[in-house]
C-alpha cells in the first residue's frame, strides 16, 4: 500500500506543472515597441512620419529579457526615409539581438506647379499648391517656405504637378545689358542719381559693370531693384 502511494506521489510530480521550469519567450510586439520609441527618439519631433515594420517569423522564439529592449541603427547616419535596418537587442545573461526591416515614409507639405511654366517665366502664387508628399521620393529635394518661390524665375520649362526645388527656380533678371538704368550713389551726406547704362545683365544683390552715361566712366554697382543700381564710393 505504501508502495503504490509513493508511486502515485512520484507520477504526480513527474507531470506537474510545477515540477518543472517554463521557458518564457520574449512577444514579438515588445520588440516592435522598442523599434518605434528608437525612431521616435531619433527623429524631428516635429516631423510627420509613418513606419511600417516588416513581421518576424511567427517561429522565432527569443528567451525573454530582465531588461528593457535596446534598440540602435548600424552605422552613424542619421534616420532617412526609405527603408532601413532597426536592430533590436538584449542585454542580459540571456544576450541576443535581432534585426528587424523597417520602412519609414517622412511626409513634407511642398509646393507643386499647378501648370507648366517656360523657361524665365515668374512664379506667381497661383501658379502654386501645396501638397503633402513622401520626402522618399523627393531625392532632388523640395521647398516647404512660400517666399522662396514668389516672384522667381523658372530656370527651363516646367511641367505641372512638378515638385519645386531650389535647383529648379533662380533669382529674376532686373537689369538687363543695354538697359538704360538710374545710378545711385549716396551716404548720410549726400543723394546723386545719373543715368546710366547697364553693360552685363544682373539679379538682385548682384554687382555689375555699369557706364556714366555723363562721364563715360565704368563703375562696378549693386542691383538693387529694376531699373536702379547703387554704388557706394
């Protein structure tokens, strides 16, 4: 009799569950967790972005960490948008480490022709709408600032729907060559005006050569404005 009872209690705790140590697995949505707060970390706060993570085989079992996941990118670039690697590890007695794919589309609002241009034509506001794009497709770059664009000149013809960049746009031309202009010149003393005539073309801020129409002199002047060059002596 007692014989039978030490080989029930013996069975018993052979198939207990307590008899024996589970093994406890680290869940695949803490270490997409740790994959979002690391690009979040590392990203302009102000930025409006999306990620997309690529699910890990439903087989792979990771011993669980004590800690909490770190996750890092290889390499010292920073976070763009595209397609990127995102490595998650643990750095316990357990240690492990796993490399998940990650797609992180960054969102930009930018300004988009609304109908084809020429070349030299001047970009009006009309002309302009703003659109909110994946910056992952824009490589030539974009432009986000309204007053970079009004009243520039398009550098060749350009079709609507076009993403503008600062590539794509330049400066007006103010003065032309041959173009009869006014030359200033003045201080806290004194404002002369002559006229004058433009020998090269020029944008704003630019200096150019200029004649005295009076003197028959050329001097170097700033363009100012159409039609208007400064000098300073």
């Amino acid at each position: 009799m007692l014989t039978k009872k030490l080989l029930l209690l013996l069975i018993t705790g052979l198939f207990s569950t307590h008899g024996y140590a589970q093994t406890h697995y680290q869940t695949h949505a803490a270490i997409y967790q740790a994959v979002k707060t690391y690009i979040a970390g590392n990203i302009d706060s102000s930025s409006d972005y999306d990620i997309s993570i690529a699910p890990l085989d439903s087989r792979l079992q990771l011993p669980e960490c004590s800690e909490h996941l770190q996750a890092f990118k290889p390499g010292e670039q920073p976070l763009q948008a595209g397609r990127l690697s995102i490595g998650v590890r643990c750095g316990t007695a357990s240690k492990w480490f796993i490399f998940t794919s990650v797609t992180l589309k960054i969102y930009a609002n930018v300004w988009v022709l609304t109908q084809p241009l020429r070349r030299g034509q001047i970009l009006m506001r009309r002309h302009l709408v703003r659109e909110r794009r994946d910056t992952a497709h824009l490589r030539q770059g974009y432009i986000k600032r309204l007053e970079l664009l009004e009243n520039k000149q398009a550098k060749r013809n350009l079709t609507a729907g076009t993403v503008l960049n600062t590539g794509l746009v330049t400066e007006p031309v103010l003065i032309k060559r041959g173009e009869r202009i006014i030359i200033r010149a003045a201080d806290s003393a004194f404002d002369i005006r002559m006229q004058g005539l433009a020998l090269m073309n020029g944008i704003k801020g630019q200096s150019i050569n200029v004649k005295n129409i009076s003197s028959g002199r050329t001097v170097t002047a700033k363009v100012i404005k159409s039609g208007l060059v400064s000098v300073t002596y």
